[in-house]
C-alpha cells in the first residue's frame, strides 16, 4: 500500500483525485485535434489502456470546434490543454472536465492585460461550467517575470513561485477545485520542485511527470526515477509518463504508469536512485497536437542511434516536436533540435546554428556532437 499525502478531494468528471484515492493516470494525444478520427482513435486506445483522465490540445477556434466534434463521439474524461491561448476556455469549458493553463503562456495574448484577470476570467469560466482545473507549470515555459526574479542557475525557485503564486490566486478567487504539476525534463529538480511546494502547500493534489523524458526505456526510467522518490513521500495524486512515440503506440504511456505505479505499491523500488550525470542525456518532448511534421517522432529515434557512440559524454541533446515551445524547451540543452514542418533547426549552447532539411540535419548534428566531445 502507498502512504498519501491528505490532500483535499476534487472532482475531474467522474474521476476523483485527492484525499486518498487511487492515483489516476494521464496521457495525452499528439495527434492533430482537427483530424477526428485519428485523435477519436487515439483516445480509444488509451481508453482501452487503462487512462482516467486524457488531455487534447486546442490552440485555434478549429481546434476547439474538432474538440467539440470529439466531444460528441467519446465519454473519457477530457481536460483540455489552452497552451497559449486561454480565451478558447469560454468555447470549450461547456465540453471538457477539466481546464488546464500554464502560467508562463498567460502573457501571449492580450499583453496588457494583468495575468490576474486572465485567471479570474478562467475561473469564472471553469466554475460556471463544473469543470475541475490544473496549474501547468513546465521547466521550459515558466513565466518570464519569475524567471529575471532569481539567478539563471536556480530553475526550480522560479517554478515553484509561480505555481504558489498562482494557487494562493485561485484560493483568493475562492476557486478549490483544482490541481498543481511543476515539470521538469530532469527528475532530480522534479523531485526537488515537487517536494518544495508540497511542503508549502500539503493540501493541494498535485499531478506528477517528467517532461520531455524521451523514448523508451530511458523515458521510463527518468519517470520512474521521480515518481518513486515522490510517491514513497506520499506526494502525488495523479501521473503522466510522457514519452516520444508513434502515434499508434500512444497507450504505452498508459501501461508505464501502471507498472510504475504497481512496482511502488509491491515494493519494488530502487534503493539507490542514480541519474546518468556523467552519461549522454537525451530529452525528447512527448509531441502533441501542435506536432507539424510526424517524422519528428523517427528523427527522435535517429538521433538516439546516431548518437550512441557519445553515451560516456555529458552531454544534452534535446529534440522538440515544434517551432513554438522548441527554441525555449531547447535552451538549457547543449544541442537542441526543434521541428518545423520541413526543415528542423538547431541551436548549440544557446546559439542558432541553423534550419537543415530532415535529411541533412543527422549529419549535421553528429558534425556539431564530434566538435563539442572532441
Ligand atoms: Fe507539443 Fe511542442 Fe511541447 Fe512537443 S514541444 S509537446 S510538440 S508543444
């Protein structure tokens, strides 16, 4: 049996998180939610897959309408994810169960406007329309004025601010009803930022993952790094396993998590946890609807093969599914690899190398790999 945290009990649809009830588990689909049938399939498999709860990006007014339409064939429960563009939550709030924001994407539309009143507008929303709501913060998108706040070597602080900054907002509003997630691509600082703010704020549910872990089995074993020091404090009430994948094998993220989640309830957990520091790192983002070139997905798995021959160097590669989150997922990373719909860029250190054809983009990253381990 797992020891929980008492956080309090809210309602996502007809899935209860919080208070002692069973972790729920989470993925997401990655297929374009304007194609129905393919992003219809994919919540069938998950379904079938075991996944309570199951996120859908809606970016534009076509999003929201196909998420509408997907609405109407399925009964999973769906939180819907805003990504940039929060004001889709008056659209969609009425279909989904649970509203998702990240704090460091309120600032892209209506610059003038104060973040306050953009989060009261989707609290309004959610609660007029008994949806539940998660905070979203992610290592690679934190709200820009938390970041110049604290030294650029602190990535955690930052984080953390914005996500308490954020529940002590809604709690304010006198909005209960939700969730709080602090991802990182690296489990130690998940674990750190996790536990930071659930030392501050023990009664909220949190949601659980690495972001960008990669492919399995290395995504696994970062997740399963995170969620085991975690889970074996009591803290966490629901999990994603988020991995790079082709579409058609999206429920593994599911199965993941259960086994995960089944080997810390049976006592099966590492006695020593030990994160490759000294060994090549590669992140890779679990892709999403926003995706607009699938063969991402291969190039992820070519990378890794291309660049085995460098796993005793301490190096990080990271490879980003598209030309919105990439060139900022991709900053800390020493070569960095985001996907446009035909040609993919790379960074190395922070500096743009350039935009290289799919086919010529191995190449030139294995030139830029030799030069940085040499
Ligand atoms: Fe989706 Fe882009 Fe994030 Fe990948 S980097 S999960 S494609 S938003």
């Amino acid at each position: 049996m797992i020891q929980r945290n008492p956080t309090r009990e809210i309602k996502i649809g007809h899935i209860v998180i919080g208070n002692g009830n069973p972790i729920a588990v989470q993925s997401m689909c990655a297929t374009p939610t304007t194609d129905i049938d393919a992003t219809l399939g994919q919540i069938r498999s998950l379904e079938g897959a075991g996944a309570d709860i199951i996120r859908i990006a809606a970016d534009s007014k076509k999003d929201a309408r196909a998420l509408i339409e997907l609405r109407n064939h399925t009964d999973a429960v769906i939180s819907v994810d805003l990504q940039e563009n929060y004001r889709l939550a008056q659209i969609l709030a009425p279909h989904v169960d649970k509203i998702r924001y990240n704090p460091g994407h309120l600032y892209h539309h209506e610059r003038a406007k104060p973040w306050k009143d953009k989060v009261r507008y989707l609290v309004d929303i959610a609660g007029s329309h008994d949806c539940a709501m998660r905070i979203g913060v992610n290592a690679g998108s934190v709200d820009p004025d938390k970041l110049e706040k604290y030294p650029r070597e602190d990535s955690i602080t930052p984080m953390v601010d914005s996500a308490l900054e954020h529940s002590e907002w809604l709690d304010q509003l006198g909005y209960s009803r939700y969730c709080v997630s602090l991802k990182d691509s690296d489990p130690r600082k998940t674990v750190d930022a996790y536990i930071r703010f659930a030392q501050a704020r023990p009664e909220i549910p949190l949601h659980l993952g690495v972001t960008e872990a990669g492919m399995p089995p290395e995504g696994i074993e970062k997740t399963r790094i995170a969620l085991e020091q975690l889970i074996g404090r009591g803290i966490g009430d629901t999990i994603r396993v988020s991995l790079t994948l082709p579409y058609e094998d999206k429920h593994l993220e599911i199965a993941a998590g259960h086994q995960i989640l089944q080997d810390i309830s049976d006592g099966r957990v590492r006695t020593v946890v030990h994160f490759s520091e000294d060994k090549l790192n590669l992140i890779s983002c679990p892709s999403c609807s926003r995706v607009e070139n699938e063969a991402f997905i291969d190039l992820a798995h070519k990378v890794r093969e291309r660049t085995r021959y460098a796993e005793n160097h301490a190096v990080t590669i990271a490879v980003m599914g598209c030309r919105v989150n990439g060139p900022g997922e991709t900053d800390d990373a020493d070569l960095g690899l985001w996907c446009g719909p035909n040609y993919v860029n790379l960074k190395r250190q922070g500096e743009k190398v350039g935009a290289f054809k799919y086919d010529e983009i191995l190449d030139r990253l294995d030139e830029e790999l030799r030069s940085l381990i040499s």
